[in-house]
C-alpha cells in the first residue's frame, strides 16, 4: 500500500469524505435525528400495551417521578404500568440494545471483518452456562445474573489467553480461541440440561431465549453505570479504533500500540456484553446489524459508529420488545422476535453488500 491510500484510508476514517471535504455537520445532522427516533420510538413503547395511555398520561407520570411531585395525585394504575413497568423495562432495553450494538461495532472494527458479533469470544456461552449453572445449583450459584456475568468474563479471558502467542494475540487466532471456547460451554449447557429437573430445563431454555419479562428499576440502576462508562470510553478511544481497523502494521506505522488499545476496547466491549446478556438472556442480531446500519449512514469513521450503534441498538430493541409484548396474549421472547426481523435484514445486507461501508 502506498503513503498516498494509507493516508487517504486514514482520512476517510477520521471523518472527511471521498473529495477531501469535511463532513461533520451532515453526520451531526443524522445523530440527531437517530435520537428523535430514539425519544420517539421510547415514547411510543410506553403508550402501547394491552392498558393503553395517552401521551399526556406518560408525561403527567414521569414529569411527577422526575421532579419528585406528589406520587399521590397519580391515578394508580397509570403509575404502577407507566413508571413501575413500562419505564424499566423500555430503559433496560435501551441500555442493552446499546450496549451490544457498540460492542458489535468495536469487535467489527478490531477483527476487520463485518460478519462478527459481540458473542464471537464465546461470551454468550460462557454466560448461558452461568445462568445454568445458577438455575440448577441455587444453593451455590446463589445469584443467576451475577454467574452468568462470571462465566460470561471468563470464557472470553480464556479465548484471549488461549489466542496468545509471543506476546501478540493475532485476530484470526482470537477468532478461532472464541469458537472453541464458545463450544465448549455450548457443551457444558447441554450437559447441564440432560442433568436437570423439567422445571430446571424450561428455565434455562426460557432464558437463553432473551426477554425483558422481570426488567425492574433495579436492572437499570445495575447496567446504567457500566454502559454509559463503556460506551464514553469506547466513544473516547473511536480514533484509536479507526487506526485499529487498518490493521496491526498499519497501527504501529502510526505509532500506535495495537496489542495494548485492543486489549483494552476488547475487554470493555465483553464487560458491556456480559452485563447485557447476564440481566436479559442472549439476544442475537443487534450486535451484527446496528453497526452496519451506522456504517451505512455514516461512513466508517467510529467516532459517529459508536453512538449511532448505541441509539440505534436501542431503537431496534424496543421496536422488538414493543412487538413481544403486544402481538399475543402471552408474551413472546424477545430473542425471536429480533431473530425474525433480523434474517431478512442480514439477505438485504448480502444482496447489497457493495453498499457496504466498511473500509
């Protein structure tokens, strides 16, 4: 590769487009109508359901919650669905859709290739075996979410581990490492299934489906904290990660370390990850589209990738969880209702890949 497309690679990634004019105001422009969508499409949830509310309903309640006005002067029932379960739930979708969808980007951007999703390291297994684990041993795994968040870390620090070579982790090797690891914990649930009781069995089968079904202002309290730090940090480091997504040699030609900053965008994204998955469950999808959605719309710059996936991740999840809860009598899990709508979106992205952007 030549210094003239090096630089012109790093130009386009650092946010100038084609001609080498500066694009900045545009994609500010589409962040913000991405988060009027967000604000409306939350809005929307709230309203919608079997009890239905007006908008003047929603904003009575949670403008009462939110400047701590008297509770009392709110009817009952719009306060107990409105502010005690609509608003957790449609909050922790928030947060969990975002949180997968920057991790998507940032494991996209660091294995350069469009295909991986956050459970690429096994997480997703590692964190199913946890729940598992927590729901046929209660008396030891006391806590689901907490072993599912343990499990979920340590099968992506042993893919790491396992993918280090001479103080490198190469990305096809890390790739690999996670497969394995992912499948081995795909064989320690199975295990685990053939060894519990019925009720045991549907409880893991019902969990690894991914839902919102219990979400409580407890849960948001939980993962607020760690995706609103994750996603500043990643967001912080979306240079570092446009340098990444180069490639190692192209890195260090740069003067960047990248054996160090991947190490560091990897393990946060698995943080995110593992909180998302050990509260909720395993939803596929948001993780893979979101940030070609973004990519799409903005370029590959991941300085606007980054909180366009988070928005947009959290659209896409409360679209779907809207859906799971008002299209049957019984809810459905969420899990598949994002895996239906997801297919179809994945055939268009591969009908179209020259759309594509991703560098």
């Amino acid at each position: 590769m030549t210094e003239t497309t090096r630089l012109k690679r790093l130009l386009e990634r650092m946010g100038y487009d084609d001609v080498g004019g500066f694009s900045e105001y545009k994609k500010i422009l589409i962040l913000l109508v991405i988060a009027a969508l967000m604000f409306i499409s939350a809005l929307t949830a709230v309203v919608m359901g079997k009890y239905g509310f007006t908008v003047l309903d929603v904003y009575q309640t949670v403008f009462t919650h939110v400047t701590f006005g008297d509770v009392s002067a709110i009817e009952k029932l719009n306060n107990t669905i409105i502010w005690d379960i609509r608003a957790p739930r449609i909050l922790l979708t928030l947060f969990v859709g975002g949180a997968l969808a920057i991790a998507g980007a940032v494991f996209q951007g660091v294995f350069r290739n469009p295909l991986v999703e956050p459970y690429i390291l096994g997480v997703s297994s590692g964190a199913a075996f946890g729940a598992a684990l927590g729901i046929v041993f209660p008396a030891i795994f006391f806590s689901l979410q907490l072993s599912a968040f343990a499990f979920g870390s340590i099968a992506v620090a042993v893919a790491y581990l396992l993918a280090r070579v001479r103080g490198e982790t190469p990305v096809v090797t890390l790739i690999l490492a996670g497969v394995i690891v992912g499948s081995i914990f795909a064989a320690l649930v199975s295990l685990l299934k053939y060894l519990s009781t019925d009720a045991a069995l549907r409880e893991i089968v019902f969990w690894m489906m991914g839902g919102f079904y219990y979400a409580t202002w407890n849960d948001v309290r939980v993962i607020a904290p760690v995706v609103i730090i994750g996603f500043i940090v990643l967001w912080a480091l979306g240079w570092k990660l446009n340098i990444l997504s180069m490639g190692d040699d192209e890195a260090r030609t740069l003067g960047v370390n990248p054996e160090r900053y991947k190490f560091i965008v990897i393990s946060i994204a698995t943080a995110v990850t593992a909180f998302a998955v050990s509260l909720v469950g395993i939803i596929a999808w948001v993780g893979l589209m979101m940030p070609h959605a973004s990519r799409i719309l903005l370029g590959p710059d991941n300085r606007y990738v980054i909180p366009a996936s988070f928005m947009m991740g959290g659209i896409y999840l409360m679209i779907c969880d809207t859906m799971a809860r008002t299209l049957t009598n019984a809810e459905i899990p969420v899990g598949i209702i994002a895996s239906i709508l997801g297919a179809p979106y994945l055939c268009y992205l591969l009908r179209n890949k020259g759309r594509i952007i991703f560098g």
